[in-house]
C-alpha cells in the first residue's frame, strides 16, 4: 500500500499561493495521485489527478517530481472560501484493494483574512 | 438533481439497535463505495461494490453489510451496533475504471448511545 504523509495543518493570508506536499515514498508504477478537497459537514469533493510532471485545471495544479515520491498541490490566490480539509490519496489505475482507498487524516488549511 | 444522495442525514440510536443508511445516486456509475469517518478526520473506505463484484475492506466488522437492489443504490446495514460505531459514513460512486475520481454523498452523522 502506498502509504501517505501530509502536514496536519497549515495556515495562509487571502491572495496567497498555498503549496501542500504530500509524501508517498512506496508509490507503485501504475498508481496515481489525487486530491480531494473536503468542507466541514460534506463530503470531499475531487480536485485533481495526475501521474507525472504537472497538472493544471481550473482550481488547481500538481506537482509530481520525476521520482514520484511526492507531490504537491498548489493553490494558486488562496480566498477565505479555500478553507477546508485537502486529502492526498494514491489509487492504482483501475482500482485494486478496497483498503487502498483509505484517506488519511488530511491537511486542515485554514485562510486568515 | 443531487448526484449522491443519502438519507438519514443524522440518525441516533442506542447500542445494540439494527440500523440502515440509503444512498442513491443518479450519476450512471457502476461502482458505488461506503466511507467512514472518525472523529479524527481519517476517511476509511468500508466497501467498493459493482454489479459484478464487491471488496470488502477486511477490517470492517461484518455486522456491516451492504446491499444494493439495483445500480443506482448501495445501501449500508449495520447490525448490533455499538459505541465505536459513532461516525459520519459517506456514500460515493464513481465511473468506470476510474477510481481516481469519486463523487459523494452529503453524510450521514451516525450517533449511537
């Protein structure tokens, strides 16, 4: 299991870029890297996926070194309405065992006015 | 047009009750997954189910149980239940072959006394 690490929180000021690592040092060739977004009382919410290099969409971009062992999720002009859970997640392509889908505890990012 | 819907959204109840949580989704998903979350944030999945396969995560009691009449629904029984049971339980489903990607459900705050 590609088992992840993330900080548990972090805090930033409105307008800022906020970038958030998330270690997966056992990441298996045909496993991906995703990100989900949760708010308080609703369920996380699909963010962005990549495999390798960068990821780009309208919310956000991923960073993923040649290694693969990390990677980095950038939110770019942070608003208060950013505030919120961020889970990193490792999945293998097309599945795989269900314990694989376990989240972790996340990173609490909290925006300050 | 909710995508992922469960109902009840809180249920209370006291220890040793049988109880059941409904999710329905109008996405046209083939897989559909339950989640647990405990108080400290950690997102575990419980089951991943299609019409042709369910995974269990083996760590889940078996007093828990899912059953789905049909494609659009994955409901979740819980037999006997317990203290440790306390939790918020997400529904999610997801396209084919992309595992990657899951939309859930609102919750449903489980509080057994």
């Amino acid at each position: 299991l590609a088992k992840t690490t993330q900080p548990i929180s972090m805090d930033s000021y409105e307008g800022q870029e906020v970038n958030i690592t998330c270690s997966h040092n056992n990441i298996a060739t045909n496993d991906y890297i995703t990100w989900y977004q949760q708010f308080p009382s609703q369920g996380p919410r699909f963010i962005i996926q990549g495999y390798k290099t960068k990821v780009t969409n309208e919310v956000a971009s991923l960073f993923i070194p040649a290694d693969r062992k990390s990677s980095t999720l950038s939110l770019p002009r942070v608003s208060l309405s950013d505030t919120a859970v961020y889970y990193c997640l490792v999945v293998p392509y097309g599945g795989g065992s269900a314990r694989q889908l376990t989240f972790g505890s996340g990173t609490q990012l909290t925006v300050l006015p | 047009d909710t995508a992922v819907s469960q109902t009840p959204k809180y249920l209370v109840t006291q220890m040793g009750n049988d109880k059941s949580i409904k999710c329905e989704q109008n996405l046209g998903h083939d897989t559909m997954y339950w989640y647990k979350q405990d108080s400290k944030k950690f997102l575990k999945i419980m089951f991943s189910y299609n019409n042709k396969e369910l995974i269990i995560n083996e760590t889940v009691p078996n007093r828990f149980s899912p059953k789905s009449p049909d494609k659009a629904h994955l409901n979740l029984h819980i037999n006997s239940l317990e203290l440790g049971d306390s939790a918020v339980y997400f529904c999610a489903s997801s396209p084919p072959g992309e595992t990657y990607e899951q939309y859930f459900g609102p919750g449903t705050r489980l509080t057994v006394t």
